[in-house]
C-alpha cells in the first residue's frame, strides 16, 4: 500500500510539472506574439505622429491629390500608389508562374540530385542584394529592353487600346523596374511554395495516381487544391517584397511621378520616393514622406485581409461547404 501511495504520489507530481510547464510555455508564446503586435503598433503610431502634419494640413488633397510637385508645395499621393501597385503587380504576375513551377519542378518531378541543384540555385538568388540586381538592370538590361520594348509599341502602334498601354519607352519604366522585381521575389514564392507543396500527404499523390489520373492531373485536383492556402502565402510575401522594394525601383522606374496606362513609360513609386528625398526633405514635405509609409503599409494589411477572404471562399467552395 505504501508503495502505491508513494507512486500515486509522484505521478501526481509529474502531472503538476507537465501542467506548469505547458502554462509556461503558452504564456511564453503569448509574450511573443504581444511583442511583435506591440512593435508593430508602436512603429504605426510613430509614423502617423510624423505624417500628421500633412494629414492635417493637406487633408484629401494628399490623399486624393494626382499631382506630386515638392516643388510647388504638391503632394497628391496618387501617382505614387498607382506605380508602386502597377510594379508590384506586373512583378507578382510574372514571378509567380514561375516561381510555382520551380517548386513542382523540384517537389513532383526532377530527381533528387537535380532538385538539390535547383534548390542551391534558387537560394543563392535570394542572397544577392537588391543594388546588385538594381545596378545590373540599369546598366545591362535597359540597353536590351528599350529595343525590345519600342519594337512591341510598335506593332500595336495601330490598335486603339493596346498602343495606350505599351507605348514607347526610354528603357526604364514600370515594365522594366517589375521585371527586376519578379526577378528578386521569385526565390520567396519558389521557397514557401515548395515547403507547402511538401506538406501535401504523400498517400493522397498515390491515390490520385493509382485511380488512373495522370502526373498532371494529380498535381491539380490533388497538390494544389491541397496547397491554395500556403500558395496565397507565398504570393503574398512576394508581392510584400515587391511592394517594399526600393533601391532597385528606384534605379529602374524613371522618377516620374504621374499616372499613365503606358506600362512601358516612366513612373515612381512610394519607397523609391521615401528613398530619393527624406535625407534632404523638411516641414510638410518630410510629413508627406512618412505618410507614405502609412499608407504603404495600410495597403498592404488591405491586401492581406482580401487574399485570405478570397482563399477562405474558396476552400469552402472546395469543400463543398
């Protein structure tokens, strides 16, 4: 009796430890994800404490404003969200295509030793930094693009909508500032979307396959129904990057801050204008400045929300819920 006492009693003990330790645990998580809120909510109230000043003095001007003239005490944002969604956008759609089909490439169809060597690869590009891949657009893709890029104006030079959207180029412009940029997301969205593709259970590729369909087939109504989620994941962090980018953008989009349909035509974007003037701006101008953070980053959380709504209607459609 005395011994069934004794390990009743230490049982009861080890219960205690393990109940302490998992409170610890949660509470310590909990601290974590405080402290990244805390950090995140301090730098958006600092920011609008600087911005304040153009928000109040300029009111919807600022917002609603097509014109940024600094010097002529201008400050319409418009033009400066319009580049840096049209960059962002032709960025994510070229590097996404490709970026998942990297990721199947390694994950559904090349050997080991191969998709070792893609992997390196594509690691090795996320490690270069963004003045190299800016200097390298200016110096040696601007020479190509601008050829290339007048050849096509040419050609639709004579249909009504399209010679309004690919017009004539100096060679830098939207188009060539979202190439470099799809160019520097790719390894993000190539990276995120071959881990989720990994997760995708190994039985469920067999299943598809054994059922009679085919290594396409299978890779669409089984991986990537399977990875919708984490793929918006990854695209996101990718056009998070693309959005936020500013030397490379800054060396390739022209600084031309107005809004034009041309996607061959020069433009600016709200880093690359943050990045070209804060260190000499002042007063109103210098408010402006961070009030374009501000809104950088209440674009992107907008962004953010939509994606996941639009992924949660479709995982229940999927579902069939």
């Amino acid at each position: 009796m005395t011994d069934i006492a004794s390990t009743s009693d230490s049982l009861l003990s080890a219960g205690g430890s393990h109940a302490r330790a998992d409170r610890i645990f949660r509470l310590g998580a909990l601290a974590s994800g405080l402290v990244v809120l805390i950090i995140l909510g301090l730098i958006v109230v600092s920011t609008s404490i600087d911005a304040w000043p153009a928000f109040s003095e300029l009111g919807t001007d600022y917002f609603f404003g097509t014109t940024w003239s600094p010097s002529e005490g201008l400050f319409g944002i418009l033009p400066l969200v319009f580049g840096t969604i049209v960059v962002s956008a032709i960025a994510t759609v070229l590097a996404v295509p490709v970026s998942v089909g990297i990721a199947l490439f390694v994950t559904e169809v090349s050997t080991k030793r191969v998709g070792s060597a893609v992997n390196l690869t594509v690691d090795l590009l996320a490690a270069v930094p963004s003045v190299v891949f800016g200097l390298w657009g200016f110096y040696q893709l601007v020479p190509v693009f601008q050829p290339v890029l007048n050849s096509i104006a040419g050609l639709v030079s004579g249909i009504p909508v399209l010679r309004s959207i690919f017009g004539q180029s100096s060679g830098v412009g939207f188009m060539t500032a979202g190439t470099v940029l799809a160019l520097m997301i790719t390894p993000i969205v190539t990276s995120v979307s071959r881990e989720v593709f990994m997760t995708v259970p190994h039985n469920d590729r067999l299943g598809a396959l054994a059922l009679g369909a085919t290594r396409w087939e299978m890779i669409t109504g089984v991986v990537l129904p399977h990875s919708s989620a984490g793929l918006t994941g990854a695209v996101l962090l990718g056009l998070g990057r693309a959005m936020g980018e500013t030397v490379a953008v800054a060396l390739l989009i022209g600084a031309s801050p107005h809004i034009s349909a041309n996607l061959f035509g020069r433009g600016e974007a709200m880093p690359s204008q943050i990045f070209r003037s804060l260190s000499e701006a002042s007063g109103t101008f210098r408010a402006s400045l961070f009030g374009l953070g501000v809104c950088l980053f209440f674009i992107t959380v907008l962004i953010n929300m939509v994606a996941r709504r639009v992924v949660a209607v479709a995982d229940r459609r999927l579902k069939g819920a």
